[in-house]
C-alpha cells in the first residue's frame, strides 16, 4: 500500500510555480520567487473540502497579486469561492476527499480550475424560480468569467478565464 503525501491544508502552504520567464520578464522577481510585476505564476494545491476551503482559496488567489490585473484577482476570487463552495456542498464527494485548485496569472488573464472527488452533475442554467438562496455560483461564472467550462476526466473539474478585454 503506497501512501499518498497529506493534502495542503491551509494557503500558505501552497506551492507557488512560476512559469519559464522570457528576458524581459528576469528582473522582475522578488526575493521571495514572485513577480511584482507582469509575469506568469501557477498555484497548485489541495483544499480539504470542508467549511474552510472557499476561504483557502481566494487566499490562494491573493498570493498571485502582482502577476496579474487587480481586477481580474478580484473577480477570480469571488469565483473560486463559489466554484470551491460548490464542490464542498454539491459534489457528493466523500468524506475526507480533497478539492483541487489550479490557478494561474499573467499580465492580461487569469485561469482557474476546480477539480473534486464527487460524481460530477450536468450544469443547468438558472431558472426564475431560484431567485432566493443558493444557486448563484455557476450563473456568476456565465456572466462574468470570458470562457468557462466542465471537463469530466479523470476528475469532475470546472474551469473558467478572465481576460483584459
């Protein structure tokens, strides 16, 4: 039996890696590995999928701050927490199963993926009567994210873009 590494539990726990950088991009590094300034970075982990890792993500998300558009950090937050919070409520994933979070940021867009241990479900669009409660997360993601999608293998996994228009 192999075992498998604990999953990341917290943001700050996050392996942050930067893409190849072209010559113009190399002094742009900080000392800490990020870029201050417009290059390309990638944050993959694992999220418990529990009550924290909506909270977990849009952390994530922060960290990127820097490698892409104010903007588009802020509205990729707000999707990554519904998107997140999908998948901890609706999944059907099991108990003790992992979210995963892949999110990457350069000067002009930003790309998130969602990918959880559940079943995965046929996304409807929102209808008139669902105007109270929940319901909202993946019509958000209609209206403000440039692309998005589901891809159902190996993992139901949800993706979307955000681009400077």
């Amino acid at each position: 039996m192999t075992s498998q590494p604990a999953p990341i539990a917290r943001a700050s726990d996050a392996t942050v890696v930067p893409l190849p950088l072209t010559d113009r991009d190399a002094g742009a590094l900080a000392p800490e590995g990020l870029s201050r300034g417009p290059r390309a970075a990638t944050i993959r982990l694992q999220l418990n999928c529990g009550p924290a890792a909506a909270a977990e993500a849009r952390a994530a998300i922060s960290m990127l701050e820097g490698c892409a558009p104010y903007e588009l950090l802020d509205d990729a937050r707000l999707l990554v927490s519904e998107l997140v919070t999908n998948a901890v409520r609706h999944s059907g994933a099991p108990p003790g199963s992992t979210v995963e979070l892949e999110v990457s940021a350069h000067r002009d867009r930003v790309r998130v993926e969602v990918a959880d241990e559940g079943n995965g479900f046929v996304p409807r669009p929102r209808t008139a009567d669902q105007s109270k409660g929940s319901g909202w997360g993946l019509h958000l993601v209609e209206r403000l994210a440039d692309r998005w999608g589901v891809d159902r293998r190996p993992r139901p996994r949800v993706w979307f873009e955000l681009q400077l228009t």
